[in-house]
C-alpha cells in the first residue's frame, strides 16, 4: 500500500496505471464507456403513389440499400472521442414495413479499441410527396405552347417535338417538379402543361437549337404567398414551318431559306441572285409555297436562252417553264409547282448534295 501512496491510481477502484480517460484503469473505462448509441427503433416514409423516400426532410429517388446505409448514419450517435471508427451492417427483413439492421462498430477511444455490436429496427411508414400532392390537385407552373408559322405542321412533326421534350427530361437532373400535369393536342398546335417553370424554358432553349424558330414568354399573376407573388408561365414556342431549301413567299417575293442563323435565317432570292438576313419574328409571316421534298428534278428536252420544256411526269404532256438567272444549257432543273404552275428554282448547294446522293 505504501507504494501508491504519491502515485497515479484509478479513481474508482484505486488500480495502478496505466490509466486513461477519466484518470481510470482499462477495465473501469470499458464500464463506464460506450463507443455508439442506437436507438431501437427508427421510422421513416415512402410515398405510397411514386415510391420515393423523404431523407431530411427531402424526397428522393433511392435504393433500399441507400436507404439502411442513411437511417444507420442519420442515427448512430458516435462518442466525441472516437477515432478510427469503422461501421458494418446487415439487413434483415422481418416484414414488408420492418427490417432490422445488425449494426457492427469498431473504434479508438484514448488508445482502447472497442467493438460493438447493435440492432436497430427501421419501421416503413407510407406518405405522399410534395410532386404527388400536386399532382393530384393538378398544380402546374407552366404551359408550353407548341405552334408553326409558315404552314400548319403535321400530327407527325407535332410528335416529333414533343418527343423532344422527354430527351431534355433524361439529361436534367432528377428533380420531383419536373413532371408534365397534362398535354394534348389544340387548335393551331399542341399544349403542354408543366409542374416546373426550369423545365418550360430549358425545353424552349433545346427547341430552338434543335429546329430554329422563337420562344415568348408571358408570366401572369396568380395570387401571393407569404409576401410574394405566385405566377406562372406561358412559353409559345414557334417552329418555322419552312425547312432549308423549302419555297417561300415573303414580303411578295419568292425565296428560299439557305441557312439557319442564331437569330434567324440567311434566305436566297428565287427571281434573281439576291441574299438576305431576316430574324424570326421577321419571318413570322412567312408563307411556305412548296416543300423542298415535294420538288421535282427535270432533264430538259428542249430549251433556249430563256425557256426550257420538259415532259410533265404527272400528266406525260410537254410543259415549259422560264429557266432560272443560274442556267447552264444542259443542266437539270428543280422545279416547284406553285399555284398549279410549274416555277423553277435557282440551285443551291442543298440541292447539287441532295442531287449527288
């Protein structure tokens, strides 16, 4: 006895060093401490219509193996001095709403190991998400009108734009508003109601770098929360309803678009070597005359400095037409049929690809 007397010793049992913690040997640390705390049980929330989770308050698309390794995380409570800490853990699924989670803990607290082991009952409650809720009261933020100018377009092209809409969806990230309320087909067009007004304007942008034309935007007033103003968004959307080397009639004259630009289109002259630059909304009214498909290759059989005759494939009648400023004797000539005439047309370098193909 007389030897610890001025000496370290443990405060509960009077043992010699080595101490730790507390100023206690290793056997009264290890029952005074406990690596991790785990509560028994744990609930947490599925949505009953969509199947995603709701973690920290946010609802997300997950695994269930996601979901044990986030309630094990969210919930092991860790002691402050723990280092080293490495975390094992094994699901067992009692029923469809409980699994229980054999937790496993390893770590150094003041230089002693402890392992221990745990369980943890995860119970499933069902809910509905914030998207559910507003999809079912059919909340939307946004209207995205499809439309043309130039000519109607048809069911086809319509679904072609559409379609458009579900490739911006797959490289957007995976955000529960961008969901579609409702669509269909309108007078003039074709209407998509949207839960997100991001998910309006990025489809707009693909739109018009995809196949041209212009976006307008109207935001209208809807009531106020909390202070501020709820309003929602219509995005008309115009396509042109002309392609490169269609026939068009704008401003009295024919021509042809040759080029798209950011803002517009590069359009040729048909009467005479002419080009110009025009924007959308310059171009809005625009008629299409003839599509660039529906033209017609011709070898001429006859022809002098200004006129050129041909056989007509649709009636086999000998037709002539003016020949166009661009002429070489000898060369074929593209035809349009505007009005039930036969017009030719200047070549552009569209037609000599199309005419090699």
């Amino acid at each position: 006895m007389s030897g610890r007397f001025g000496g370290e010793f443990c405060l509960v049992c009077g043992a010699e060093p080595p101490l730790f913690g507390d100023r206690m040997c290793e056997p009264c640390t290890r029952a005074r401490t406990q690596l991790a705390t785990v509560p028994e049980n744990v609930p947490w929330v599925r949505c009953a219509r969509c199947g995603i989770v709701e973690i920290d308050g946010k609802w997300e698309q997950t695994t269930e193996a996601d979901i044990w390794d986030e309630l094990m995380h969210r919930n092991v409570g860790i002691h402050e001095r723990a280092e080293d800490i490495q975390l094992a853990m094994e699901p067992v699924k009692v029923s469809d709403r409980h699994t229980l989670l054999h937790i496993q803990i390893e770590g150094v607290i003041d230089e002693l190991l402890y392992q221990e082991e745990h369980r943890m009952r995860t119970r499933m409650a069902n809910g509905v998400c914030l998207t559910c809720t507003r999809r079912a009261g059919n909340y939307f933020e946004a209207t995205v009108q499809l439309r043309s100018s130039g000519r109607r377009l048809s069911e086809e092209e319509f679904t072609k734009l559409r379609h458009t809409l579900d490739l911006v969806l797959e490289k957007l990230s995976d955000d529960p508003m961008f969901f579609i309320t409702s669509e269909g087909p309108v007078t003039g067009g074709y209407d998509v109601v949207l839960g997100s007004k991001g998910l309006a304007r990025a489809w707009g942008r693909h739109l018009v770098d995809e196949y041209g034309g212009m976006v307008v935007e109207t935001n209208t007033t809807v009531g106020r929360k909390d202070g501020v103003d709820v309003t929602r968004l219509t995005l008309l959307y115009r396509k042109p309803g002309y392609e490169i080397g269609d026939l068009v009639q704008w401003r009295r004259q024919h021509w042809r678009p040759a080029t798209w630009t950011k803002e517009g289109a590069v359009l040729e002259r048909v009467g005479r070597r002419e080009r110009t630059g025009a924007s959308w909304r310059d171009l809005e009214h625009a008629k299409v005359v003839a599509q660039r498909k529906e033209m017609l290759t011709v070898d001429f059989i006859n022809e002098d400095a200004t006129v050129g005759e041909f056989l007509d494939p649709s009636s086999w009648n000998m037709e002539a037409v003016r020949l166009p400023f661009d002429h070489v004797p000898g060369r074929q000539g593209l035809l349009a049929k505007v009005d039930g005439e036969w017009m030719t047309m200047p070549w552009m370098a569209l037609d000599e690809k199309e005419d090699e193909a």
